[in-house]
C-alpha cells in the first residue's frame, strides 16, 4: 500500500541531480574545435580523468595534457553519486577477499593510503567539497542480519579496520529509525564529501596545473600510426541532452599518449563492452530539515548509512541538513542501453519515497526537492579493471560498480603506470593484471541480469536464502552480496 503523503512529497521534486542544481557551478569551457596535439589525451572529465590529468602534470609539469570530456566535467556518475568516499579498492572487504585472497591485505593498505592522499590533496589545493571523515554505519533491518554484520566484524578485525558492533539502542542513539536491529560502525574508512564540488575542485585545479580542458566534445573515433594516436572529435550542443554532434565542430588530436576513463557509456574499444553492462540507480534529496525535524532523527555524527540487504539502500545528510536517499532499484536496460529519458523512473521514486518514510516515519511531513538517476559501470568482479591497447599507448579503467569516488583516484596512477611501461607495484597486482569474466551476448544477458536481479529480492524476502541460480554464481565466482 502506497502511503498518502508519498505522492504529495515527491510533488515538488526536481528532476535533476541536486549537486548539479546550484548556482555555483562553473560556467562550461569551450568545446575543441580544429587540430591539436598532446602528450597525454585524457578521454573522460569525471573522476578518473580528472585525476589522471591531475597526477601527470604533478608528475611532470612540463608533459602537455589535454582532457575532453562529452559534457561537462563531473556531469555523469562523478555528480550524481551519493558522496560516499570508501578507502575500499574492491567493493568492500569480502569481496575482495573472494577475489584476491593472495593480495587484499595489499589492496586494503592501498586502499587506505587512497583515501589519506584524497583528504591531503582536497586540503592542499583548497578543494571546498564538504569533505568530512565520518565513517559509515551499517546497519541491519532484519534478524538474519544480524548475523552477517558479526561475520563481517570479525572479517575487519582481522585486517585491523578499528569497527564496533552496536546493539539496537547503540544505533538507534546514533540515528533514530524503528526499523534498526543492530549496527557496525567504520569510524574511519569512508568520508562523506560533496561529489560535484569535489569534482569541480579537481577541473579547477587540473586548469591551474596547465591542463588543457574542452567540454562539449565527444571523442568519435581512434586510430593509430607508427608515431601517435589520432582521436576524431565533435563538438556537442550544450543545450541538447541526446549530445547530438553540432555542425562545424569537428576536431582531431595527436597524442602520443591516450586515457579513456568514459565510465558506463559506450566504449571507444569494442573489445570493453564484453566486460561492462550500465546499471542505472536512483536517488531522492530531501528538503532541509528543520531542527525539530534534525532532533528526531539524531544523526549528530554524519555518518554515511547503508542497510545490509542484498537490495540495499544508502543514506546520508548533507551539510545544509538534508537526507539522501538512494540505492535498492538498480535497473538494467536491454542492449546496454543509456539514454537521458532513463533516469527519470517514476515507479522507483515512489519506491523510495514508501522505504524512505519507513525508515523515518517520524518525518512523514518532509517533501523532497529532487530525484534524479545516473549510470554505474558493472562488471562481474564489482570493482575496476584495467588494461592497455594500442602497443601500451592506450590505457584503461572501468567496472568501479558505484563505488568510484575514492578508487578513481588509484584508478588514475594505474593508469599512469600502465602508459609508462614500467614495471611497478601497481601493475604487478592481480587487481590490475587480471580481467574478469565477461558478461555473455543478449539476450542471454538481459535474461541472467534479471534473473540475479530477482533472485536477489527474494533472497532478502527469505532471510537472505540464497536460491539454486545464485548458489550457481556464488561457485562459478560471480556473486555478489552487498
């Protein structure tokens, strides 16, 4: 049963991501027009591009690096994200224990030092993101998970992450819901930030450090010669969402180098798109709240929140004093496809919204002032992979699974070692040497996408029972349990 005040809540929402919609966001740079060249060409301005360009100046400030970037930086999955910034390099602990047992203590240290030098450079370069290490909370809504946070505890402890089990008055006086049975608290391992402001500081900052940057043009094609590679580019109309190409805008550049850090969107190397599906999710922002409305629901610590089923939500307030709320829906379209008119999902906003007041029924007066959904790159290991073509001259990152605001960053120096040629102790990992197992062709993979997708709703229906199809995964090393 959908409550009353679900529809009158979501009334006024608009259908824009939140971080995006506000005044002081930077006025867009000019798209690149005519030939140019580079040592280093950067295809991408969100996270991964941004900081790869970063790193390379600071490495070399005499190396000439170019980004485009489609958009405008930090427009796709880096300003629609929910600000969560996790030391985690593989999609949290467990997992990466199942996929790297030999090297994850290495991963988690790496990990760590990440996140150290993302709160140094945001606070050396004067990056104004609202970066807050506060830790993540998570918490179970269920019995049986109960459980799984204990399992998981001892799992941390035993790679020194300082956590705390709480019981359901612990966590109920660190944030106010009914629906709390139990919490598992990581004081340190996650900051909180503003992801548009910090992806704006880092175009600020790759624009001081000498970078070339052109938004609103979109690398069309790649090709290559003895010497260099050669990108075909077009200028996008600002104005038009479908970034249909605007006439008289072609470009070109000569690197000799070449990033491609473009995320969920269709790949410029064929041999990628095996490896990635776009997963679309949804969030909702609330209006701010007042201070009675801030009282009843504590949450003095700002810890980010999570919930453990295997459809999970994420939460957290904002420094105005608003709640996000996301998560739970992940929605997969047939053939891989990414469209602007697929972020907007009316049935899973209103999913949302019913969860959301569950959650904080004494908030049933609050109305939300946006909703907006983004594309996550997904790949069957749920954290990045890597690689290189071109003779080396090309490198990639993708399949960071919605958990790219802290591991874009070691995503960007894999990827500079990579185009080094050097032997390093990045790219001697097995994180970064091996690929995971691809996604099959449709319409087998719309059909198993699915089927997990369901399998997994009612395994939390089931007291996280996993059934045959995902018992079969889990052996082939293709589950997932969030």
């Amino acid at each position: 049963m959908i409550l009353p005040h679900t529809g009158r809540a979501l009334a006024d929402a608009a259908p824009v991501p939140y971080w995006l919609d506000r005044p002081e966001r930077p006025d867009p740079l000019p798209a690149l027009t005519g030939p140019t060249t580079a040592d280093l060409l950067i295809i991408g301005g969100g996270y991964a591009g941004l900081w790869a360009a970063l790193l390379a100046k600071q490495a070399d400030p005499a190396t000439d690096v170019l980004l485009v970037e489609a958009g405008t930086c930090g427009w796709a999955a880096s300003g629609r994200n929910g600000g969560f910034c996790a030391a985690s390099l593989t999609h949290g602990l467990a997992n990466g224990v199942d996929r790297f047992p030999g090297e994850v203590g290495e991963l988690e240290r790496l990990g760590r030092e990440n996140l150290d030098a993302i709160a140094d450079t945001v606070a050396k370069l004067g990056i104004d993101c609202d970066f807050e290490r506060t830790g993540e909370l998570a918490v179970a809504v269920e019995p049986y998970q109960l459980e799984g946070l204990a399992a998981d505890a001892e799992l941390a402890r035993r790679y020194e992450h300082r956590v705390r089990l709480l019981d359901a008055d612990e966590v109920r006086a660190e944030v106010n819901s009914p629906t709390y049975l139990g919490g598992l608290f990581d004081p340190d391992r996650v900051a909180m930030l503003d992801p548009a402001k910090l992806a704006w500081g880092l175009r600020r900052a790759c624009l001081e450090a000498g970078v070339r940057v052109h938004e609103h043009t979109r690398v069309t094609g790649l090709r290559a010669d003895r010497a260099a590679l050669h990108a075909a580019t077009l200028g996008v109309d600002p104005a038009d969402r479908t970034a249909a190409p605007a006439p008289g805008r072609a470009g070109s550049v000569r690197a000799r180098r070449v990033v491609l850090a473009t995320n969920a969107f269709p790949p410029l190397l064929r041999r990628l798109r095996a490896y990635l599906v776009p997963v679309y999710d949804h969030v909702l922002m609330t209006e701010p709240l007042t201070p009675a409305q801030r009282d009843a629901v504590g949450w003095r610590n700002r810890q980010g929140l999570a919930d453990t089923g295997n459809q999970f939500h994420y939460y957290r307030i904002t420094r105005d004093g608003r709640i996000l709320f996301g998560g739970y829906d992940a929605v997969y379209h047939y053939g891989n496809r990414v469209a602007p008119q697929l972020e907007e999902r009316p049935a899973t906003f209103t999913t949302l919204a019913q969860h959301f007041f569950t959650t904080f029924p004494q908030l049933a007066d609050v109305r939300f002032s946006h909703r907006w959904g983004g594309v996550i790159d997904t790949c069957t290991r749920f954290c990045p992979f890597f690689g290189t073509a071109y003779d080396g001259r090309l490198a990639y990152a993708a399949g960071f699974t919605g958990l790219g605001v802290g591991a874009t960053r070691f995503g960007a120096r894999v990827l500079l070692d990579l185009l080094s040629g050097a032997d390093t102790p990045l790219t001697r990992l097995d994180l970064v040497r091996r690929k995971p197992l691809p996604f099959p062709p449709e319409p087998v993979r719309a059909v198993g996408i699915n089927l997990t997708r369901w399998s997994l709703a009612r395994a939390d229906a089931r007291e996280g029972r996993r059934n045959l199809w995902l018992r079969t995964l889990d052996h082939l090393g293709l589950g997932f349990d969030s």
